[in-house]
C-alpha cells in the first residue's frame, strides 16, 4: 500500500490499469483487482472527471464550487481541508489537515484510524478558534457535506465551495501539501504506528509553519504571512 501511495502522490491522475503496470515495472505481482480493492481502502482514485464513480450522501446538501477565477490575495479569504492516507510499518491512518489558501498556513490537523467524520469536526473547531474564512472549500466526501459539518460554517456566517465530482485539482493547495508532507516527512521517517506518527506530524507540521520557507511567499514562513 505504501508504493501505492507514492506512485498516486506522484501521478494522482493513474487509475487501477495504470497503477498495475507501474507496479509490475517496478516488479511487484499485483492483478488489478487487488489493486482496486487496495485504492479503495486507502480512499483514493485517479482525478479526472467521472461519472457516478463514488457516491456521495444523497440526504446531504452539496455546495457549488465558488473558487474558479477568484483572485485570493490576503490571510483568512479561502480555507479548504482535504483527507490522505498515511502508511506506517503497522498499518495506516487517515489525516485531515486545513489549510489558509493565501498563506499556506496549517490551522490544524487530526489523524485518525477511521474514516468517521469525528476527527474532521474537531480539526474544522479548532481551525474555527484561529478566526474566520470568507470560504471554506472541501470535496464532497460524506466527511464534508455532513449537516455536523456544515452546519457549523453556515452558524457563522462562512460561505462553502465544494469541488466538482472528481476535480481534486479544485483544491489544489492541499493537495500540494500532502505531496510535501509525505516527501519530506511521511516516506523519510517511515513511522513504525499511530503514536510515532502523532509526534512526528506535531515536530513537522510546526516546522512547516514557522520555519519552512516558501518560494511563492517571497521565500517567507508561512505564520508570517498569515499574521502580518
């Protein structure tokens, strides 16, 4: 699973096919079906438009998306959140991070063994406790369009973008980020369970905000631009 999920951090555009012959060219035996099952479980799938290929909650209401052609040029205009997998020696978790789109700063972060939407409740309040976005933009994962979740936006006043079905590039600041997170902490360090990778995040996700500099922030930190 972990290759996997370095060939789909690296091309998130391959489906199951092309996933399978990039295996077999690095020399693992997989059939294709395994590999499905495998990409399902790690809740991932190629980014292209599809039809009905996941489908979400039908009792739960779905938002346009609001970001195309927006110009975003200050702290707190665009928040978005998103869920990856993790790989360690001993199984997997999920992380769910929010991010400020201007600033790339990190507003919080929770991991989780489980796909419930309980961690993504509690990252949303804790990124609420920093202040407020103009938009919060997510995917349409039932995490997400939750009235548990949503409800806690439109209780202040903050408006919600939801990508198109199968246009992760929609939210593409995070899914920037989880390419950085997994290359320059995930694969290196190679966390043998939950417990490592919890302190490991805290270390990196602290560095990533106060010390990582950023060629499109001018070479900056990303806790300066946001609190400038």
């Amino acid at each position: 699973m972990r290759v996997i999920d370095e060939i789909y951090t690296d091309c998130p555009f391959y489906g199951s096919r092309r996933m399978v012959i990039e295996l077999e060219r690095r020399f693992f035996r997989v059939n294709r079906k395994r590999v499905q099952r495998l990409m399902r479980l790690m809740e991932i799938e190629a980014i292209y438009p599809k039809p009905k290929l996941s489908q979400r909650n039908s009792e739960h209401k779905v938002y346009p998306y609001l970001l195309r052609n927006i110009l975003i040029d200050h702290p707190n205009q665009v928040w978005s959140t998103d869920i990856t997998y993790i790989p360690m020696q001993d199984g997997f978790m999920y992380l769910t991070a929010i991010i400020d789109w201007y600033s790339r700063y990190i507003l919080s972060r929770r991991i989780s063994n489980t796909m419930d939407n309980d961690f993504c409740i509690e990252a949303l309040d804790e990124a609420l406790n920093h202040g407020l976005p103009n938009i919060f933009n997510t995917d349409q994962r039932v995490q997400f369009t939750s009235r548990q979740f949503t409800k806690r936006l439109t209780d202040v006043d903050v408006k919600i973008s939801m990508d198109g079905k199968g246009r992760a590039l929609d939210n593409i600041f995070v899914e920037r980020f989880w390419r950085t997170v997994k290359y320059e902490n995930i694969y290196l360090k190679d966390y043998r369970n939950g417990s490592e990778l919890y302190h490991g995040l805290e270390e990196y996700f602290s560095f990533y905000n106060t010390r990582r500099t950023h060629q499109s922030l001018g070479y900056r930190v990303p806790e300066d631009i946001h609190y400038s």
